[in-house]
C-alpha cells in the first residue's frame, strides 16, 4: 500500500495547483452553447498519465456514430473507415478533438470521447443548442439499480490551513447486486462523483468468492451527470447473500468556499483576532459527491463508518458518537464514529473546528450545542428547547429518537437556514444562538420555530425518507406543519398555530394564483435543475397537511402518522404510504365519506397545480348553493378547468367558530352544491371555519353585506381567523377583478377597532398591495396614506414605543406593525421618535445599544431613511461590532432603507467583495433590503444594469424583484423588456423567472388601469379626510426579520363612522400577499428558500 499512499500525496500537490482547471484525469474542453453554423472546437485531454496514443482517440457522436480522429493528418473517420467531412481532427501529444466549420444542430447532445486503452479514459459530456429547449440534461439522470450498498467505510482527512484546502480520502463501499436486464449494465459500476480527483491505480473491486480483483477496461467520467463509471471485463454477478462486494478506492477533494459540499468556513477569534478556519458539510441536495464518490441518491439508503483526520486542537463531530481517537504523528488526530443506521448520503455531516460544546438542559441522551468560543450564553438558549422539543416529539410521534446522541452546531457561513442532518444539525448562528436581553423576541420565536423544524425532520425525512426528490414538498411541508405545534409546545403565547394564515397560508396563495404555478408534486429529472426549495413546497406543503388534520381530526391525524412512522422506518417511503396509512386510520374511524379516500383526495391537490375559489349563489327560492373554479391572478387568464375536493363546514356570526371538520364535500365532478343554511338565522355565515381549507370564498352580495355590517357592530362576533380570512379573500377577489372594490374597502373600517394582531396584519398586508400600485401617483399615495393612518392612529397613540418585559410576542408584533406604517406613512411623531432613539445611541455608543431588541430594525430604517450620511455610516460601522448574528440582518434593512443613491451603491458594492463586511450567506438580504423601497427599487436595478458582467446570473432574479413585481408603468415595463432582451443571452437560466416576474408586472398595469381611480374615488368619498402628509418619506416593503409584525392585547376603539353601501356586487377574484410577498413570490424561489429553514 506504500505505493498508494505516495501516490495519493502526489494527486494531492496536483489538485492544490489545478483545482480550478483539472478535476479529473481527462479533462473536457468545450462551449456548453452553441448556435447553428458556428464554428465549433471541442476537445478531450489526459491531464496527466499516460500520453496519448494517436491511434486511439474516438468520439461517438450523439447518433452513437464512431469517429477516429487522427491528429497526424487531420482527418476524421467513420466506423466504415470513411473521411468524415463536417469534422477536422487537431491534438498534441496529450490531446485530441474535433473543429466543424459550420457545427449542424444533429450534433447536438451527448459526445462521448475514449482515449487510449488497457484501461480506456472515457469522458461524457453535452453540446446543447443556443436556441434549444435543452439547457442541460434530463435523461439517465437517475443511477442504474443494480448496485445495492450496506456499508460504507470513508476516511477523510482535510486540511484546514491558509494555502492548504485539500481532502485526502479513502473509501471502500460493501454492495450486494440485484440483477439488471440490460447486460451492459452489469459491467460496470456508476457512482457519483464531483470536482474529485480519483486515483485510479488504487481502484480495486473484490468478490467475496474470489480474493483475485475483478479487471477494469476503462473508468468514465460523464461530466453532466457527475457520474464516475467503472468499466468491468466481466459482468457482476447475482449471489443470494450481502457484501457480495467490495470496491476500494482512493482519491483527493477540496475544502471549498461555496457553501456547498464538504466546504471551509471561517471566523475572527475574540481573543487573539486571528483567522480561524473549520470544515463542514452541506451534502443535499446532491452534493456528498463533492466528499467522496458515492451512490448519493436518497433511496440509496446504507450504513456508514466515517473516520475524520484533524488537526490536534480540533475536535471532529459526525453524526453518532466517538467510538476512539488516535494521535498520527505530532500534529495529527483520526477520530473514528459509530455506525450509522441505515441513512441516505444526503443527510451525512462532518464538523472539524475549534468549537466548544454547551451541554443540552434536562436531556435524555447526550445532546450538544457547538459554537464558537466566547458564545456559551448564547447556545444556553438552544441547549434549553431542543432537548425539550426531542421528548416532545418522541409522544407526539409515539416513536423513541433513534440515534444515542443530538448535536447541534452554529456555522459562521451557511447557506440555508438549517440542514437535518441525522444527529448532526447545522445551523445559520441567527437561528441557533440567542444572547438573553440583545435577542429579541421575534429571535428567539425564529430560533425555536427552526430548531422544532429541524428535529421533526429526525422522523419525517431522516428516519422515514422520501424515495426521490419529487416528494420533496411532503419532506419540507411536513417538517413545516410539525414546526408549528413543536414551537407551540416552547412558547404557547406567541399563537404560532393562528399567525400559520398570515406567515403560510396567505403567502402561498399569491404565488399560487398565478398561471405559472407549477404543482408540488412534479416529477423530478435532474435535481440540480428541476428541484427548487421553493415557498410552494414549504407553505402550500403545511398548509395541505393542515387541512388534512381538520377534516379528519388531530387525532385521528395523529394515529395515521404513527402508523406511517411505524410501518416504515428505516426505509423509503412516497406520499402513497402516507396516504394509505391516514386513510386506513380515517375510514377506521367513519370520518370520511365511503366514495372518499385521502389518496384520492390528496392527489388531486398535490399533482394539480392552484386552488379553487367557492362561489355562493343565492337562488330564486331562496337557497344557495356553491360551485368552484381555480383561482387566478390575471383578469384576463383563460378559465381554468381544474377541480378539487373541497371540504366544507359553516359557521353563524355569534357561533364558536371552532369545528373544523367537514360536514360536505365539493368535488371535481360536481357541477354544484346545495348549502344547508339555517333558515332561522339571520347572521352572517362564514364558510371555511379558521380557513383550513386551501381555498377562497366568495359569498352572494346579501351576506357580504351581513359580513360587513357584523364587522363594524361587534368584529368579534366572528373568529378571529374568519376575520383574517375575509379581509385576505375579498382584497383578492376584488384584485382578481371577481369582487366590486368597495366591498373590500369599506370592511378595512372595521380595522380602527381590531385588536387581534392576525386580522389586523391580514387587512394591513392586503392595503399594502394598493400602496405599492399608487408609488407613482404623490397626491393620491398621501391620500391613501391618511386613510390607512386614520385606522391606525387610536391604537399608535395607544402603544407608542415602551415595550414592557412582560409583553407577550403577539403583542409586540402588533405594536411593530402599528408603528412601522405610521411611521412610513410619514406620522412625524413616529418618526420624530425613531430618529431620537437612533441619535441617542448615535452620541453615546459608549454606553451601548438601548433600543428595545424588537424595535430595532424599524428604528433603524426610519432613522437611517430620514437621516444622512453621518446617520448610515455609523450603522455600517456597527456591522463589525454586533454581539448576535441576528443584529446583522436587522442592520443591513436599515441601511438599505437610504434615500442617497450613493449610499445605496456603495451598500450594494459591498456584495461584490470577495471578502469583505458582509458575508456572502448574507447578500441577499441586502438586495432584499435595497429593493423594498419605492426609492431603492430604482437605485438596485440601474445598479443591476451596471454591474452585470461581474455578477453571478443566479442572483439576478432576487436583485431585481424589488422592481419588477412592482411595476405598474408602461415606461417601467418597457425598461424591463428592453433590458430582459438585450441580455437573454446573459441572463441564462433565469429567464424563465424574469418572464415571470414579468407577467406580474404587466397584470400590475391592468390592475392600475381597473382599479386606480375606483381607490381614490372611495377614500375621497369618505367624511373628514385628514390632511394630506407632508413629511419626507419613502414607503417599505422590508421583510420584518425574525417574524411577521406586532400584536396588542389592548383594545383600540376606532371614532370612524360606519359607512355603509346599499349595493355590493360580487365580480372577479384576485391575491394579495404579505407585504414582503410582494416582493419576493414566484420569481426567485430557488434557494428562496432554503432561507426559511430546510
């Protein structure tokens, strides 16, 4: 083995100097675009090795023609030994390739190139056409299946030092075969591998009948798929016992920045300011290939034993506990691990760093919370709730946490939000760590919220995991709902459970209302590219599962999920299994109707895209009867002709408003349903009690009416939720041109006397959408404004600024809402005590930050959006000194909510340093921030248009969000096409997302058109407008971080009259989202994501 391991150094001096140019032996030289009758080079290379033997260079086209390049002459030959004249040959003694004067378009696709023998260099990779459809590939994405693994015995030794990034590794996998029908299957051996250097000499593959190696006639490298192929001279055979096999191997990856993979990290130590480096790991979705070759499909489930190599001083972490550590030299440590349980690739995780555990409080197994040195009163918090939210989850799951240990570990730069992998969950510091009096409330309801996602993901994805990524939106949605009930259990006053309308449910919705929404089950080819973590697959995933749960009843929910957990733990599973197991529960109990299934009805939701609006009809003789269609945005989209199982019950204003289950059910096939309405009544009546159906509802004028008129006598004679929805539904119906705009607007009266934050924030979110529509219209938008004040001022002057201690969360989050549009509606003594607060803390740093935690960012943006220069540099000094990573964000959307462009551009600079104040996990909050003002939305996108060339594509749709899903100008949305069409060919992959947004912009042009002047005649029509506002300011959509908004217990009695109409007419329906949605749904969800939480 001498040899091998001199062999494997040496691969690793090569990576460090041709890690950027070289990642495997034969190296690919081609452009992945091409356009028809261009001339076109590509080529293939031994990077190093063997030289080149000229008489063994073949290309096999995409039509699995054999061409021979002979780079002495220059010719290309068929397999019939004829020239080939749409091709030339060139190489050296290294390489060979083919030059096409006029490259044809039947040469696009997969090209495969084979060099040498004894054994071969393959490589394959793909030519795709410029003007395609094919932007990468789709086809044999998925592993053959003939390979079945056991165990897999990895040791990786990074190196973690300035200059020295490599990982040294070595892997032997157990595998049994299961026979394949193609043959040709059977001779090889297809593992994933990416950006890693194999060392080919140390390949072996060992039968346990034969202790003699099986031959190897040529190893792959398909560069698209990120497959390593192990060409075999014999087939594998098919024996009736495990471990049939063992493949050994050796090889060298690298400890990256990317945030992706095995990758580096780092962080300035307190005491000695020195750079301090860690590795850590990030593997889904797709990315333990990045480690070591593997079979990294999630049903490719094995047991693992992982050995880390480190640094003395350094303490490694993986997922289950430390069976030994032994010293390798002076400088040098191997820790070796448990075995795993069975487990998929993806949920592996290794930490080597200087970190110091917290020990969790009150826990059942070993449980550890790792951060930096100096942070210990930061994890207290942690190490407090996760082991609590563990035991819980254990009754609620009715099945014991498997693993002997919890570790849960703080990174410096991190990607998502979290990551669940199994006993080993990795964290943003903003979600895990909270400092006691500099947190704020809304930290630790985000903290506690991601760590009860995270662990509910040890059951429902780690124990029992999806077979393949198209169930992905079961995998998050799931994790979402349990998230909720989990965070319920830690801070039961914070209404988690109530705020899901505003936080999920009506955010999903405006996403889902457009004709570009995609289902969330949606067959998944290739996952780097088809799979998004996206709002539908966390949000519409709770909310579908929230419906389930009240039309079958927690309990019964709650048995089904037992037996599903049951039945297949340790294994794969798809939503089939879910389903079969709450129907067999279900029918059990005689909650469904007998020609009902949850199969049946969850699958007509989850493979269609959209959601339905119920339409109430009062008929000549005096009943009503309700009928469906799907829910569009667009006016003029073309009717949909999707129908769903819709689950029906009905509350009376003055009821309880608490019986969730369905007393009827609206199907595809109905073409309508009687309602059973109590004729003895005559109140309002609401349908969709607590609005746990995934639906709307649009009620015949009479009992909009009613609604109204209850509304404005005694709100709380209808739910609180019910009040949320009615004002969420009729904004939309109204947008959605389904619904006469009075009706919604004279129900916000009511507002001036809510004092429950969910409504309130419901009503105050949908408002926010006809403020973004008047940005361009300053006598009308101060007109608007005084109308929204004027509901708001009885309350502000009510919760002024003081938070007590003892405030309850929901509270808070009213107050901040209350204040945050009075504020950017320009209300001088807000914002006259904003900046005060702000320039105290501004002439005495000194003495430290006073502001109250919650108010912070608000304070912030309001004094940074009225102050100057002086007022933003101070702030961006304060980057470099927080105390909690939450303090960063809270930071970054008060800078961005400057009115200096200059300010603004050298804020937006700051993403384009390679290092610099800002992390790049945390660029895009800065485009967030920049982009939520009617001011900013400017400056980033001119900024965009700049700076282009040196941007990464992907960003481009979350920097220019901020503009495009708020233009309602011809002018703007003539910049936008003009600026999408000359850089198409930039702009790659994201055009998809940027015609979307698109869409939305020129739907923001009708509804101005529409509906505009209907908005200002109403709010002139009212008695007593208040006097038009005068203070400078510029109106936000900031994303509030850490929660939604605020809520007060106190009650707030507005002095608005009643103003009534005597005609409401029911029209077309329409969405409008939280606040921050408006800026962020459906154009970028990608990794939009991921920032809520995997």
């Amino acid at each position: 083995m001498k040899h091998i391991k001199i062999l494997l150094c040496f691969f690793a001096f090569l990576y460090s100097v041709f890690a950027q140019d070289f990642d495997y032996p034969i190296v690919v030289d081609r452009e992945l675009f091409a356009k028809p009758n261009d001339e076109v080079s590509f080529s293939c290379q031994l990077a190093f090795g063997d030289l080149l033997n000229p008489n063994r260079c073949l290309f096999i086209t995409p039509q699995k023609r054999h061409y021979l390049a002979n780079i002495t002459d220059g010719l290309v030959y068929d397999e019939n030994a004829l020239v080939v004249p749409a091709f030339t040959a060139f190489g050296d003694e290294r390489t060979c390739g083919l030059h096409s004067e006029e490259f044809q378009s039947i040469f696009a696709g997969q090209w495969q190139c084979i060099l040498n023998d004894a054994p071969a260099h393959l490589a394959s990779f793909h030519i795709f056409m410029e003007d395609g459809e094919s932007t990468h590939v789709q086809d044999r994405i998925r592993l053959p299946k003939h390979v079945i693994p056991s165990v897999y015995e990895v040791e990786l030794s990074p190196r973690i030092e300035e200059g020295d990034f490599e990982i040294p590794g070595t892997m032997k996998l157990h595998f049994s075969v299961d026979l394949d029908e193609d043959d040709h299957v059977m001779h090889k051996i297809v593992l994933h591998s990416k950006s890693t250097l194999i060392v080919e000499d140390s390949i072996t593959i060992i039968s346990a009948l034969d202790p003699e190696p099986l031959n190897i006639t040529a190893f792959e490298y398909d560069l698209e798929r990120e497959f390593f192929i192990i060409h075999l001279e014999d087939p594998l055979e098919h024996e009736t016992f495990s471990d049939e096999y063992t493949l050994s191997m050796d090889f060298v990856s690298y400890l990256s920045d990317s945030l992706d993979g095995f990758y580096r990290s780092s962080y300035q130590d307190p005491v000695t300011n020195m750079t301090k480096y860690l590795a850590v790991t990030q593997f889904e979705s797709t990315s333990a290939r990045l480690a070591f070759p593997c079979l990294d499909e999630p049903d490719r489930k094995a047991k693992f034993n992982i050995k880390l190599g480190h640094k003395k001083g350094t303490e490694a972490v993986s997922n289950m506990n430390v069976l030994a550590t032994t010293e390798i030299g002076d400088d040098r440590m191997v820790t070796e691990f448990a075995q795993t349980d069975i487990m998929s690739t993806y949920l592996l995780a290794f930490l080597i760093s200087e970190f110091q555990p917290t020990v969790g409080i009150d826990s059942d197994i070993d449980f550890s919370i790792y951060h930096m040195p100096g942070k210990e009163d930061q994890a207290v918090k942690a190490a407090e709730v996760g082991p609590r939210v563990l035991k819980y989850y254990e009754d609620y799951f009715g099945i014991d946490y498997p693993l002997p240990k919890m570790d849960m570990a703080a990174i410096p730069d991190f990607s998502a939000g979290a990551m669940e992998n199994w006993g080993l969950i990795t964290y943003r510091e903003a979600t895990l760590l909270y400092q006691e009096s500099i947190s704020s409330k809304g930290d630790e309801d985000r903290v506690v919220e991601v760590i009860a996602h995270e662990l509910a993901h040890q059951w429902f994805g780690n124990l029992v995991t999806m077979k393949w990524w198209t169930d992905l939106w079961l995998n998050e949605g799931f994790a979402t709902y349990v998230e909720n009930i989990g965070s319920t259990f830690i801070l039961p006053n914070n209404e988690k459970l109530d705020r899901v309308l505003i936080m999920d449910l009506h955010d999903v919705f405006g996403i889902d209302a457009l004709v570009s929404s995609k289902p969330i089950s949606v067959e998944v080819a290739n996952p780097d590219y088809d799979m998004t973590y996206s709002r539908l697959s966390y949000g519409k995933g709770n909310c579908l599962i929230r419906m389930i749960e009240n039309f079958i009843t927690l309990e019964v929910f709650k048995a089904g999920i037992n037996q599903y957990l049951e039945t297949k733990q340790h294994e794969n599973a798809d939503r089939y299994d879910l389903w079969n197991a709450l129907n067999e529960v279900a029918q059990s109990a005689n909650i469904l109707p007998k020609d009902l299934d949850i199969a049946q009805i969850m699958e007509n939701w989850t493979e269609k895209e959209g959601y339905p609006v119920l339409m109430v009809t009062l008929e000549d003789d005096g009943t009503r009867s309700v009928r469906q269609k799907r829910f569009l945005l667009d006016p003029d989209a073309v009717e949909s002709s999707l129908k769903y199982f819709i689950p029906i019950n009905i509350e009376y204003a003055e009821g309880k408003f608490t019986n969730t289950t369905a007393t009827a059910w609206l199907k595809p096939d109905d073409e309508d349903l009687a309602l059973e309405i109590e004729t003895d009544k005559d109140q309002a009546y609401i349908l969709n009690v607590k609005q746990t159906g995934y639906y709307r509802v649009n009620y015949e004028p009479e009992n909009w009416q009613k609604i109204h008129d209850t509304l404005m006598k005694n709100s709380k004679a209808i739910g609180k939720l019910n009040r949320a929805q009615i004002l969420d539904d009729s904004f939309n119906l109204a947008r959605a041109g389904q619904l006469d705009y009075h009706v919604p607007l004279n129900l916000s009266l009511y507002l001036s006397q809510e004092d429950e934050y969910v409504p309130l924030q419901a009503g105050l979110n949908a408002l926010k959408y006809l403020e973004t529509m008047m940005w361009n219209a300053d006598q009308e938008y101060n007109l608007f404004k005084d109308y929204v004040k004027s509901l708001l001022t009885n309350a502000f002057d009510d919760i002024g600024f003081d938070v007590a201690n003892e405030d309850s969360f929901v509270k808070i989050l009213r107050q901040k809402s209350i204040l945050q549009f009075m504020c950017f509606y320009g209300d001088a003594s807000c914002i006259r005590e904003a900046v005060e607060q702000f320039e105290a803390w501004m002439s005495n740093p000194e003495a430290g930050n006073k502001i109250n935690p919650d108010l912070r960012q608000l304070i912030y943006e309001v004094a940074i959006q009225n102050g100057d220069q002086s007022h933003f540099n101070f702030l961006l000094n304060q980057l470099s000194q927080v105390e909690v990573d939450q303090d960063i964000q809270k930071i970054i959307y008060g800078l961005g909510h400057s009115l200096h462009e200059g300010l603004l551009k050298q804020l937006l600079d700051l993403t384009l340093a390679d290092e610099g104040t800002i992390r790049s996990q945390d660029f895009r909050s800065v485009y967030r921030a920049v982009g939520s003002t009617s001011f900013g939305r400017r400056v980033q996108f001119d900024w965009l248009k700049a700076n282009l060339d040196v941007l990464p594509t992907s960003s481009v749709p979350e920097i220019i969000a901020g503009f495009i899903n708020t233009a309602n100008t011809k002018n703007e949305i003539e910049e936008l096409e003009d600026f999408i069409e000359k850089k198409k060919d930039d702009l790659g992959l994201v055009m998809g997302s940027l015609n979307q947004g698109l869409d939305k912009a020129r739907i923001n042009l009708k509804w101005t058109t529409a509906n505009f002047e209907t908005i200002v005649d109403w709010i002139q029509s009212l008695p007593d407008p208040a006097p038009t506002t005068t203070t400078r300011t510029t109106i936000s959509t900031t994303v509030t971080t850490g929660s939604e908004s605020s809520t007060s217990g106190s009650t707030a009695t507005g002095s608005t009259e009643p103003f009534t109409t005597t005609d409401i007419v029911t029209g077309s329906a329409f969405l409008v989202r939280p606040y921050w949605e408006i800026l962020l749904f459906g154009v970028f969800s990608t990794a939009l994501s991921h920032l809520f939480n995997c």
